[in-house]
C-alpha cells in the first residue's frame, strides 16, 4: 500500500543500506508503511487510554482502537507531515465511535470559564477550613478521582481526558473535539470544579476532614 | 519592561490558564511575581497544582498492551501494511 516504484527501489535490501549508510537515513526515504510504524503505531497506548474514556468498557474500546488504526491507515496519505499524530488519531478515534455507537453529541450551556476559576477558589477556602489542603496528595484519593472522572457528563470529561490525562494543548484538544478553543477552556475550568466538588465531598464522607475549631469547642463544653 | 501588576481577581481567574502553560509570558511572568508575595494566592496556586498532579497521575493504563498491539497490527497487515 502507498508505494512508489522509485520508493520501493530504494528501500530494496542492501541498496537501502548503502543509501542510509552514504547520507544518513533521512526521514523522506521511509516508506509510507514506515512512517505509519513510527509516527502512529507508538500511540497506540494513548489512543486505548482515549477510546475507553469515551467507551468505559475495554472490550468496546479494542474494537474502537482497531478500527481507528485501521481508518487511520487508511487515510494515512492525508495526515499532514509534522503536524501532531497524537491529536490526530484522536480525531479518528472520536468520529469513529461516534459514527458507531449512534450517539448524540451532547450540547452543553454558555458556561463562563472565569466563574468557574473563581468557583474553584471557593472551593478551596472551605477545603482549608476542614482542613483538607492536602486532600489531593493523598494516595487514598486516586480510585475516588478515577470513578469521579468517569462520573463526569461527556462533554467536560472529554475536555479533562484530553488536556489534563492526555496532556494535549488547548489549541489540539478544540481540534480534535471541533469546538472553539474558548469552549475547551470553559468546559475543561467546570469539569475539573466538579471534580473538586466530588473529591472533597468524597473526603469529608471518608472522614479525612480534621474537627473544626467550632466541634472541638462544642465537645468541649 | 516592567512586570504588570495583577490583583488576587485576576490570578484567581486565571490560575488554571497559568498552571496550563497557556498564558503569554508576560502575563505568565506577571502572575508569578504575584504568587510570590500573596499569602492569599499562594496557597490556592498549591492546592491547584496538587489537584491538577494527582489527576495526571490517575490516568488508567490499557489493561491488555499487546494483545491490543497483536489485534491492531493483524488487521493493519490484512490491509497490506508492509513495515
């Protein structure tokens, strides 16, 4: 697939050594295969991680995985040189399950990502005042952050899948996600506010929360 | 040129932006020099920091790496992949 005679020769056997050897194996003489190979192929990993997060069912996420690589090899001679593989298999992934899974892609309301920043301020002055500060360095706190994720409505956990477990930019999370940049930002500030809301939530019920000055004066008395 | 001066406000709103690595450097640098004198910020800046840590740190690995690997390179070959 994708060869060119003039390619093909080239990467004949001991003439490709001898080419490699004599200028030092640039990228253009790799076959599109070999370009495959080593641009897509090593984020195989990220993409299982994105297509269970849309699925949240593994055996559901291989057949997504699956048919993306395939899809993406597919049209491999239209992904852009240089531009980011990751994002763009992640596209692929998206389209892919929701062409397949026949489900709606949810609207979401104006949020105002500032609000929800300052949201989250709020939320920390009260985690200070249980006493719950360092509430997230605790290792108890990982499976509650793991359900609490999952918890999150699509859109946000969308958001907080690519930028925040992903690490994709602002810029490549609206690409793969086709909405505006502004839209990512605000929905990424409400997805992680709810989380925060749930985790802390979560450690008040698990009894992480230290007595406030008012229950120690009460039992006090 | 000088750094801008920013009040709690605006470092409050955009605190996430800057853990981000989303900002310009100079709003970054403006930011940075707030955080280093404001009691009230500071803590909140960590306690993001955290947040923003622990969630990276959450993320799920594939349970079954090579058997997905096997699948995904049988079907490419199927298809003619040839590398």
């Amino acid at each position: 697939m994708y060869s060119q005679p003039w390619c093909d020769a080239l990467n004949q056997g001991p003439l490709k050594r001898l080419i490699r050897k004599v200028i030092g194996a640039p990228s253009d003489l790799r076959t599109p295969d070999e370009r495959f190979r080593d641009e897509a192929l090593p984020h195989l990993p990220a993409v299982t991680r994105f297509a269970f997060s849309l699925t949240r069912d593994e055996s559901d996420a291989e057949d997504l995985v699956q048919e993306t690589y395939l899809r993406a090899f597919r049209a491999w001679d239209q992904f852009v040189q240089g531009s980011e593989c990751r994002a763009w298999l992640f596209t692929i992934c998206r389209h892919t399950y929701f062409r397949t899974s026949h489900r709606e892609q949810r609207v979401v309301a104006y949020e105002d990502a500032e609000l929800e920043a300052l949201g989250a301020a709020a939320l920390h002055t009260a985690a200070q005042a249980d006493g719950l500060d360092d509430v997230f360095s605790r290792t108890e706190v990982m499976e509650a952050i793991r359900a609490a994720v999952d918890a999150l409505p699509d859109p946000f956990r969308e958001v907080v899948v690519l930028v925040d477990l992903e690490e994709q930019s602002y810029e490549d999370a609206a690409r793969v996600l086709e909405i505006p940049k502004g839209t990512v930002r605000s929905r990424l500030f409400r997805g992680r506010r709810l989380l925060q809301e749930r985790l802390i939530e979560h450690a008040r019920d698990a009894g992480f929360a230290r007595a406030t000055q008012a229950d120690v004066t009460e039992e006090e008395t | 040129m000088m750094t801008e001066m920013l009040d709690c406000d605006s470092v409050m709103r955009q605190l996430w932006d800057f853990l981000d690595g989303e900002l310009t450097p100079d709003r970054e640098k403006a930011i940075r020099a707030h955080l280093a004198v404001c009691n009230r910020c500071h803590p909140q800046h960590d306690f993001e920091q955290s947040f923003l840590r622990a969630l990276s740190a959450s993320r799920r690995e594939p349970l079954r790496p090579d058997a997905i690997k096997a699948r995904v390179l049988a079907v490419l070959r199927a298809e003619g992949f040839a590398a």
